[in-house]
C-alpha cells in the first residue's frame, strides 16, 4: 500500500453520475481529477457538468459534488 492509498482510503466518497452510469468518486475531486484516474487525456474531450460546457482550462476546478450529472465525450480524428 502506498502512501496516496492511505489517504484516499480515508477520505469520503460520493456519488456521481458519470456517462449515465454511477460512479463512486473521492469528496472534492474535480473533473481534472476523475480524468487522471481514468487516464483520459483532458485535450481531447469535452465535458458537460450538470448540463453545463466547462472549459478544458477549468477541469482543475470543477469539483463534482453528491448527484452531479457528467458528461465525458471523447474526440476522435480521422477521415
């Protein structure tokens, strides 16, 4: 176990949901946050927060609260 182990395991968690499904997130974590976990690259999607666009530059400081409805939407290139 490793020292971040230690302090996620006691913070509170909440429920969000995410892509329409719930999902179980740490008590102030931001959308930044939640995309490092799920090793998503912030650039290359857009997010929709409680029926909201937040700026890519903004993911720092959306803090997802109990209940928040998020919507993550992978771009994708090609031809």
């Amino acid at each position: 176990m490793e020292i971040s182990d230690l302090i996620h395991a006691s913070s509170t968690s909440i429920t969000i949901v995410a892509n329409g499904q719930p999902r179980v997130v740490k008590e102030g974590w931001t959308i930044g946050d939640l995309l490092r976990d799920l090793a998503i690259v912030p650039a290359r999607v857009v997010a929709q927060l409680d029926g909201v666009i937040v700026p890519r530059d903004e993911f720092d400081q959306a803090v997802l609260r109990e209940g928040s409805r998020l919507e993550i939407v992978t771009l994708v290139g090609g031809g």
